[in-house]
C-alpha cells in the first residue's frame, strides 16, 4: 500500500480531509493505484519544533 506522509503543524479536522481526499486522488490518477490502496499519515509538529530560514515558525 502506498503511504503519503506530509509533516505540518498542527491542522483542523476539516483541512485533513480535503488534504487526504486531493492526494489520495491525485496519486491514484498519477500511479494508476486505486484509491483505497492509498494511506495518508499527517506528521504535525508543533510551531515551535519547525523553522524555516533560522526563524522558528512560533516566532513569526
């Protein structure tokens, strides 16, 4: 089974279902694989466990 994995900080529920509906129909356009194959694993760190140009995320 395919896995896609995104890493974000923290999403609503709502924002979770459109991500995993639009990658899982978008990878199984791409690769062929049918939908149910797919799994979609959302990573979330908290904002200030990211930072982006030496700037953690909870900063700006």
């Amino acid at each position: 089974m395919p896995i896609v994995t995104l890493t974000i900080s923290h999403l609503d529920a709502g924002k979770k279902r459109a991500l995993a509906e639009g990658f899982t129909k978008v990878a199984a356009e791409a690769t062929g694989i049918p939908e149910e194959k797919f799994i979609v694993i959302f990573d979330e760190k908290p904002r200030d466990s990211i930072a982006v140009g030496g700037k953690l995320l909870a900063d700006q």
